[in-house]
C-alpha cells in the first residue's frame, strides 16, 4: 500500500486525502496538510513510484486510481480527495470510477485532458546530478539550477532526495517511459454526480476555456475558481490562498 503521513484524528467530518503531483510528494504537502487537520483527519500519500512508496513497472491512472481506492479502503469512509496535477487526474479516476469512495472531489490545476508538453527534461535534470559529490542538499541543488529552466522548482524536487544514501526517491526509468501516460488520459466511462472543485491558478493555462465541456461532461456539479498570481504550482506559491479555497469548499 502507498506511504501515508497522517494529521490530525478523526471528527464528525469526512477526512481529507491528498494526491501529489508528478516529482512530488506527501511531504511537499505538510504544512497546508497539518494546518487543515485542526478540524478533521488529512492523510497525504506518496504515490506510487515516489517517496516512501512501491516502485512499480507502471504508472498508469488506473493504476494511480487504484492505489487511491486502497487507501480509502484500508481507512474506512469515503474521503474528500484533493488532487494536484498527475494527483488531481489520478482523483478524478478514482471518482469517475469508485465514486462510492468520494464524498467530494477538488481538482488543482488539472483537466481530464491529454497534454503535449512532457515532463521528462526534469528526470533527465536529477539523473544529470552527481550523487557522489552531493554532502548536503545544497550540492545537489547548484547542480540542479544549471539545469532547470524554473529556479523555484528545485527545492521542491530535491525534497525526493535521500542525500544520506545518495538517491532519488523517484522511479525515474518508469516515470520516463510512462510519461506518454502520465500526460495523457484514459478512457474511461461513467460521470462523477459529487461536488467538485477546479481550482486553478490565474497566470497557468492548464485548464482552459475549451476545457469546460469536458470536465462538465464528466463531472456536472463541477464548479471554478481561480487563485489570483499563482500559476501551475498554486499550493506552493499560495500556500494561504489554496488553503483558504480548499476550507471554504469544504465547509460550504
């Protein structure tokens, strides 16, 4: 089963379950996970080939979905599900396919469409570092900044780094050859008929006009907001913003 951090106990309100995005991690979700757990459970995972969990061949999103499900599973109930990115469709499946399991649904900066820009200039960034110079995480970064064209991502992707052991705690081979996945998204039949939330950054194009007839195909109650300044990565340039939405949403 995925690696899970925990915060806060159990209350008359369903929990929260967070789903990071690609590179990321449960960690990467820490403070907003522990400021939202003064009123009810949040439980953030890492997902498959990340972090503290599995290493798999496949990265699909109804393999993502599956994993989701077994989590909810195994903690009883169904689950408020906020997603970021590669989390939000990996949530999306899981909602249009298990809806039982979801009791209300937010999507970060995501459409139930397929992408054209690839992620895998990022793996070849980490696999470029030289683990057998890094002592401190700071070694890997200056090596990272030659190579990542946003300054403001490395220190979010050397939070995958295990410096005492020298690696990447990212299934880098299988996140390369799946990307095609990754980026895409599956067929899949069924409406999701819960809340949800598309929340978006204001200066990303993520989630564009042409978008909404999709998402209202597949999600009808689904309803929008944007957060103002901030971009793809809306939880961590906004962090009191993206809170602030998240609660209003929820306890709306």
């Amino acid at each position: 089963m995925l690696n899970m951090i925990e915060h806060g106990s159990p209350s008359d309100k369903p929990g929260v379950l967070i789903a990071h995005g690609l590179y990321g991690s449960a960690r990467n979700w820490g403070v907003i996970a522990k400021r939202m757990s003064d009123s009810r459970r949040v439980v953030a995972v890492d997902m498959r080939n990340h972090g503290g969990s599995p290493w798999f061949d496949s990265h699909g999103y109804d393999d993502m979905a599956g994993d989701l499900a077994e989590v909810i599973g195994h903690l009883g109930g169904a689950w408020d599900v906020l997603g970021h990115s590669m989390g939000g469709k990996a949530a999306m499946v899981l909602a249009l396919t298990r809806p039982d399991l979801v009791n209300s649904l937010i999507v970060a900066d995501i459409a139930p469409v397929a992408y054209t820009h690839s992620q895998v200039q990022y793996v070849e960034a980490m696999k470029a570092v030289d683990l057998d110079r890094v002592e401190r995480r700071a070694d890997a970064g200056a090596q990272l900044l030659e190579r990542v064209d946003n300054p403001d991502l490395v220190p979010f992707f050397l939070q995958s780094l295990d410096v005492k052991e020298k690696r990447w705690l990212l299934n880098l081979d299988t996140l390369t050859r799946e990307m095609p996945k990754i980026i895409g998204f599956p067929d899949v039949s069924g409406v999701y008929e819960g809340r949800t939330l598309f929340l978006t950054g204001a200066e990303s194009d993520y989630v564009a006009p042409q978008h909404r007839d999709r998402i209202k195909a597949l999600f009808p109650a689904a309803r929008f907001a944007k957060i103002p300044g901030a971009g793809h990565w809306l939880h961590a340039e906004k962090p009191r913003e993206f809170e602030a939405a998240v609660r209003a949403w929820l306890d709306g």
